[in-house]
C-alpha cells in the first residue's frame, strides 16, 4: 500500500513537473513570438515614412529607421533596461513596495555584464522580456523619425533616437508602467497600452527637438502662411501605416503578463503590467472598436486617406491607456473624439510654425496625452494596481499630472538636446543639401534608377 501511494506520488508530481515545463516554454513562445509582430511596427514606418517623402530623399528616410532600429538593440542592452529596474521609484533608486526594483535588484536582474543578460538554458524568460522592451524602445525612438525628415542630420538623428529610446520612455515605464513606479503607487496612474509613456513621451520629444530643427525649405510664405509639401507616394505610406497597427497587436500583446511562473501575478490568468486581471479576448474587443472609431472620426471631417490611417493608428492611442477597463462603445467613442479633434489639432501646430512632417506629435504627442487623461475621465475609482486594501485608484487629477509628466519627460530632453546640436552646428543639413535633396548628397544608391513617372514626382 505504501509503494502504491509513493509511486502515486511520484506520478502525480512528474505531472506537475511537466505541466509547469510545459506553461514555461508557452509563456516563453508567448513573448517570443510579439518580437517579430512588433518589428513589422518597423516595417510600417520604413514605408510610411518614405512613401512621405519626396523621391529625393527617400533612402535617407528609410536610412533613418534602420539605424534607430539597430542602435536601440546595443543601447538598451547596456543600459536601457537597467534603467527600467532601477528608477522605479526615483532617481535614488531605492527599492519599491513589491521588492522588484532599485539599484541592486537592477544589478541582479540587468546587469550587462552579469550572467543573467546571455544563453542560459535555466532562464525561458530574460531573453524574451528584454527583446519585447526593445522592440518597444525602436518604436518610441521611431514615433520621432518621421517628424523630422528631410532636413536632419543622421548622426544628430541617432543621437537623438538612443536618449528618447533608451532613456527618456525608459525612465516614464520605470515611474508609470511598473508595480513599484512611484507615479503608480502615489497617482493612481494607470496606462495599459502606454499611450503617455510611449507615444506622448516621443511625441512631445519630437516637438522639442521640431522647435529647433525649424520647417523644411519651402514649407513657409513670406507672410507666414503654409504650403503642403507632398511625399511621393501615398499608397505607400498608407500600406505602412496598415502594417505599424498589425505590428501594434504584438505590442499590446507584449504587454499582457503570462500566468503561471515565478514572475507572474496570477497562477491562472493574464493580467495587465499592473497585475489587474485581463484576457486576449477582452482586449480584441477594444482594438477593433478603437481602431474603427479612429477612421470613422478622422474620415468624418477630413475625407483624407492620410489622416484616415493615421486616425487607425490614433484611435488605438485614445483608447490604449483603458484597453483593459473600457466597455467595446466606450474605446470607439474616446476613439472617435480624439481622431476628430486630430487634423485641427495638426493645423494649429502647422499655424504655430512648427513643421511635423507627418503629423507625429498630434498622432502621438496630443492624442497620447488625451487618452491618459479620458481614463482619469471614465475609471476614476478603478484599481490602478492589483492588491489589497490601501492600493491608489485612478483619479482624474492622477491621470492628468501623469500626462503632464510624460510630456515634460519628453518635451524637456529632447528640446535641451536639439538646442546643445543646434548649438554646435550639427542639428540639420546645409541648404544646398537640402535642396538638392538628401539621396543624391548623402547616399551611394538611387532609390529609383531607372526613374519614376512624372506624375508620381511632386513639383518641388
């Protein structure tokens, strides 16, 4: 009898042995696999971006993404990560509440130089985690690319794209996108798909950085009224910014914490960053509806199909921060609002004279900082975090000091960065240069060597 019992045990814990092998390589594929659905987010903005440029400058555009792209992998290996684990709870970098953060867990967790940050057949998780915070690094380092094409210089660009990529987002997770962040613990903040501290982080950074770069020749009047300065092609752009919402299903995914490992919040279920329960399903409701409401509002007073993709890619925005409280009507309706007051948005900062190419920080910036604060609007008194009695809600005044952060953690580097390269004459290309375009001055290849229809070639 007790042989029995013990080989009953023995089985009974060999099931559990590989049932808990099994859910380890699933969370491991789980995260695995969002890496390759967010580098079509790269995709996206390779041909967004060069279709909306002219043909003079195409490759220098898409040049521009490649390298923003590249540089974050080093650069968040080395510190962009520790960052994250490190600063939660303030440049002290003092260890938070859940014990998860500070200077040594950082050292434990992130050191580039320590053993955890390679191969190791014993860790299913490490390797994952960080490539999916790196491909959410490219992104935000990619939102500021497109505003500035045209005229900027590369090595300024890279520059740029490793401070917004792999510290300025990184710093804005770490308070806003962690259990132990401080805005989490203090505000109520609360940001599911990280619309404040990812796109309005790198859409107010683009304004910074705009501000100094100045408006692409030809752009302004002499009475300061504004020309449109047409890419080449639309369609493309248009297909691009298709791809960036295909790619933007593995960065929501990414953001879903897998159940059932050392690591997780639930034995059981998927929850949110912030350990508040939530599942797939839920979350495929809210995309569609958001990413329809966007369309529907920019089309409904634009007609335009530039701004009908943008508002796909804005209507996400407006509703990422409640993707995992909103009810399906309510994400197209905080979508719908925001994708409407979108294009008046981008005229007021075209009137301003202020010259974002492709409309990066009313996208990003304006609609960033919109949806933070609609959730303060609609789940005030909503758990921020999951946890027992005493953990912060969301509040309207949390959720509006938060955009107001996020948008000073953007605004204030990239502004202060682009004034010092301004400074020393490396901010942006000569003007025989730019006008003559920044492919034949600056590139060893010919986007179209055997030339391009001229009607596809926009007058200068």
């Amino acid at each position: 009898m007790e042989e029995q019992i013990a080989k009953l045990a023995a089985e009974v814990a060999a099931l559990k042995a590989a049932n808990a092998t099994g859910n380890t390589i699933t969370a491991e594929m789980y995260y695995y696999v969002t890496i390759p659905l967010m580098v079509l987010i790269h995709v996206g903005f390779l041909g967004y971006e060069m279709g909306a440029t002219r043909t003079k400058n195409v490759l220098a555009s898409g040049i521009k993404n490649i390298l923003a792209f590249a540089f974050m992998v080093p650069t968040f290996y080395y510190f962009g990560w520790f960052v994250y684990w490190a600063f939660p709870t303030g440049f002290d970098m003092s260890a938070g509440p859940n014990g998860i953060s500070g200077w040594a867990y950082a050292v434990g967790a992130a050191n580039p130089v320590g053993a955890v940050m390679g191969p190791n057949l014993a860790d299913n998780a490490t390797g994952v985690f960080w490539g999916a915070f790196t491909l959410f690094a490219a992104t935000t380092a990619s939102i500021m690319s497109g505003a500035v094409i045209e005229r900027i210089r590369l090595v300024a660009f890279v520059i740029l794209a490793i401070v917004l990529g792999s510290f300025a987002w990184v710093v804005a997770a770490a308070w806003g996108w962690h259990a132990d962040g401080w805005m989490v613990q203090k505000l109520g903040y609360h940001d599911f798909g990280a619309a404040g501290l990812v796109h309005s982080v790198a859409g107010f950074f683009a304004l910074g950085v705009l501000i100094h770069l100045g408006p692409r020749i030809g752009k302004y009047n002499a009475d300061g009224s504004a020309n449109h300065i047409a890419g080449h092609n639309l369609p493309l752009t248009l297909i691009g910014l298709m791809l960036i919402i295909v790619g933007f299903w593995g960065f929501l995914m990414a953001c879903l914490i897998f159940p059932g490992e050392a690591w997780s919040w639930s034995a059981t279920e998927l929850t949110s960053i912030y350990g508040t329960p939530m599942t797939l399903s839920a979350i495929t409701f809210n995309i569609l509806m958001a990413f329809a409401g966007g369309i529907i509002g920019a089309w409904a007073v634009t007609r335009d199909p530039f701004w009908m993709m943008s508002g796909a890619l804005g209507g996400i925005i407006c509703a990422a921060p409640g993707l995992d409280l909103y009810w399906p009507p309510m994400a197209f309706a905080v979508a719908f609002v925001g994708c409407v007051l979108m294009p008046y948005s981008a005229k007021w900062v075209e009137k301003m004279g202020i010259d974002d190419a492709v409309g990066a920080f009313t996208v990003h910036g304006v609609l960033g900082a919109y949806a933070v604060i609609m959730l303060g609007v609609f789940a005030s008194g909503y758990p921020a975090l999951s946890g027992d009695a005493g953990v912060a809600t969301i509040t309207l005044w949390g959720q509006f000091v938060g955009a107001i952060i996020m948008a000073l953690l953007g605004f204030v580097p990239g502004y202060l960065f682009a004034w010092l390269f301004k400074a020393m004459g490396i901010l942006r290309v000569g003007e025989a240069a730019e006008i003559a375009g920044l492919d034949p001055t600056k590139v060893p290849a010919s986007a179209y060597p055997e030339g391009i229809p001229a009607s596809a070639a926009p007058a200068e």
